[in-house]
C-alpha cells in the first residue's frame, strides 16, 4: 500500500489487488452534521441538504449531461454510486482495471464541477421525499433513526440523514453549489483505489488528477485537518435519558435499547466496544442475544448489537423487532444477559474464541474490493493513516475480559441505557 498527500492538501492511498475489478472512492469530510452552525462553524444549510447534495451531484457538470454522466461508467460494465453519513459524502465507482482512470477522472469532475440544474434538481426532490415517506413502512428503520434524534437532541448529530419532506422542498441549485463550495475542498477529502495496477502507477494518478481538478498550489489549513480534533470546539454531547413507548398499528413490535459510547479516537475504549457489541449481538448465529431470543426461544426472527463511531462520540444500540406478545420477555432476557456480562467473567476459552470470531469476520469482510476502498477512505480522513491488519489484531488480542466487563458496565448499567418501543 501507497499512501500520500498532495501540494492542494487532498490525501490518498492505493493499494494492489489480484482482481481483473477496479474500485476507487472519494470521501469528503462533511455529512449531516455539518449542515447547521454549530455542527459546522460555517453558513447554515437546510436539513438534508448532504444527503439531497449526494442524489443530485450526478445531474450534471461543466462539461457533462446528467445523461452522459448516467451511462459513461454504464457502458462500460462499471457502476457509479454514492452514500451519505452523519460525518461523510462518499462517491465511489466500480469498473474493470482497464477503466479507471476514466472512473476516477469522473469522480474528482462530479465533486468539482458541479452544475445542479434547476429542472433536474426539482425532480430528484420526489425521489428523496418518496425515500423519507418510505420510511414509514419500515418500522425497523424508522425507530433507530428516532432513537438517535431523541438520544442527540440539541445536538447536530440529531439531525437525520434525509431531513424532512419540508426542509428538501426548500433546497434551491444556489444552496446546493454554496455546499458544495464550501465543503468540497482538497484537504478534506481522500481518494482511495484498490486494483491490480502497479501501487506506483496507482500513486501517480492520485496526484495528476489532484493536480489537474485542484492545482498543485497548497491550500490554507485549519484545526479540522487535524485528525483527533476535529470537533474539538463543537457543542458538548448532551445527556438525554429517556423510556418511550410509541403507538403503531403494525403486527410487529420494535424496540431500540442503547446509549453513547466511545468515539473515533477512544482507541482502546473503541475496539473493546467492537469486541463486546459482537459477542452480544454480533452477525453470527452463536452471538449471546441471537442464542437466547431466537435460536432457544423463537423469539425473534434477528436481533442486533450496534456500534456507530463519530468523532466526538458514539453510539451502541441493540434493536429487535418480535411479536406484541413476546415484548416484555425479549426485555427481561435482555436485562438478564447484560446483567451477566456486566457481573460474570468470561473465561479465557471463550474470550479466546470471540476474539478469533472477529478478526475472521474482519478478515472475510476487509477481502472484498469495494469494502477495503472504502474503509481506506474513512481511515484517512479520521486518522491520516490507516492500521495493518497486524496492528488490527494486535489491539484486538489485547483486549482483556477485565476489559470486556468494563466497557459493558459504562455502556450497558441501567442509569446509562435509554429505550424506544414502537408497539
């Protein structure tokens, strides 16, 4: 792997793969958070307005059409997508190896060039106000997403990724290439590739597309370039605690158990989190939580222990959905089940196994293309640099079940955890 940064201040890294597929991804700093004042230190934006940025940025640019743009990677067998964070806006294209420089040529015009047509911008609010409208068929989506409004509130972390149906109403082309002007910038972005290319040859395209789309004068920097600081000077996280039952007409139950957790630069704190929240409620079958509730008692069709990391903070949730009828059972054996981790040691057998468990699922999960692009680019940006999976797993294995007990105890006591309940 190849890691730099250009004159203008954009960071990049590449690294060989033994596939005839391409990845490459830009990631820029900034998300939901940054649409308001405080989240931001900038000009205040309409809610939703990264997420509608992230539709809309294929639309059209200087020099092409949103049809041009809709079938240049298409024709090629390649795809062109994008998604959008509480603290990142990241496009990325998938192509055979031969196409990358097209590809990434692509990605660096989109992000600067821009055009936001009027009439194209109009249309794509019925797509997005569709999307949030959707939501309200999916019970198990909507209530994760109210869970860390209410747990965020006050803060602009609250906001959601999609803003509302009035807020994207409201979202001009101006708006829209005022955003982009003032988040789209060479030193809070990173572009990462992944291809069966020279690391060298790689390297070199980074810097000539950083050269040719930003120049190659530097750029003044400032205290977010400083990974660890980010929102050093944001508003404080607020404490908000709360029990809320809310009334569905759904035959299914849903409930959201969490509260804030170790943040991006918690390091030792961070890891062990990942560690406790897959042992708990992780994918595999023998997880604690998927033991008890569904495969013994045929509680639940899943359930899951979460763990999103922002730069200040962070969040674990365990949600569920079940039957009306099986609610409170699915609560207490939660209670019991994080009573005992919280009281009971785990053997080093066992935590031996976790651990194990977990760097396989890293291992199978860091093995596919697209996922190392992308985790590559999160890296940069939060970090500058990005972990070996010899450093990975070192961290890991010194993960003590001291450690696991207490993390589980600042995480999970009773005085720490808020619950939602849509029933």
């Amino acid at each position: 792997m190849i890691t730099g940064k250009t004159e203008c201040g954009l960071q990049y890294a590449v690294k060989r793969s033994g596939s005839a597929v391409g990845y490459c991804a830009l990631s820029i700093r900034c998300g939901t958070r940054d649409e308001s004042p405080d989240g931001s230190g900038g000009s205040s934006f309409h809610s939703g307005i990264a997420h509608f940025t992230e539709h809309t940025i294929f639309k059209g640019t200087e020099k092409k059409s949103a049809s041009v743009i809709n079938g240049y990677l298409d024709r090629l067998g390649g795809e062109l997508n994008a998604y959008t964070t509480k603290e990142e806006i990241v496009l990325h294209a998938t192509v055979l190896k031969e196409d990358l420089r097209k590809a990434a040529s692509l990605l660096f015009e989109l992000a600067t060039s821009p055009t936001f047509p009027e009439d194209e911008t109009e249309t794509e609010k019925g797509v997005v106000i569709d999307e949030i409208n959707s939501y309200k068929d999916a019970p198990a989506e909507e209530i994760y997403d109210m869970f860390e409004e209410m747990l965020f509130s006050g803060h602009p972390l609250s906001s959601p990724i999609l803003g509302t149906a009035a807020s994207v109403k409201k979202i001009k082309s101006s708006e829209l290439l005022k955003f982009v002007k003032e988040k789209f910038i060479p030193r809070e972005m990173a572009f990462t590739i992944v291809a069966d290319m020279e690391e060298k040859k790689m390297a070199g395209l980074a810097e000539d597309l950083s050269g040719k789309f930003f120049g190659h004068e530097a750029r003044p920097q400032d205290s977010r370039c400083t990974p660890g600081q980010l929102y050093t000077r944001k508003p404080a996280i607020p404490v908000n605690r709360f029990d809320k039952t809310v009334s569905r007409k759904s035959h299914q139950a849903n409930c959201v158990i969490g509260g804030l957790a170790p943040s991006l630069y918690e390091e030792k704190e961070r890891i062990t989190t990942v560690l406790l929240c897959n042992i708990l409620g992780g994918p595999a079958n023998n997880s604690i939580l998927n033991s008890v509730l569904r495969e013994k008692n045929g509680w639940v069709y899943g359930i899951e222990c979460s763990y999103t990391q922002y730069a200040d903070t962070g969040i674990v949730a365990i949600c569920l959905g079940c039957d009306r009828e099986n609610i409170e059972k699915c609560m207490k054996a939660i209670d019991k089940e994080l009573y005992r981790i919280q009281n009971i040691p785990m053997s080093p057998g066992r935590l031996k196994a976790a651990k194990k468990q977990l760097l396989g699922q890293l291992a199978i999960s860091s093995d596919n293309g697209e996922t190392q692009c992308l985790s590559m680019g999160k890296s940069l940006l939060a970090y500058g640099q990005i972990s070996s999976s010899t450093q990975n797993k070192e961290k890991i294995e010194g993960i003590t079940s001291e450690d696991i007990q207490e993390m589980a105890r600042k995480l999970f006591s009773p005085e720490k955890l808020s619950r939602l309940t849509f029933i």
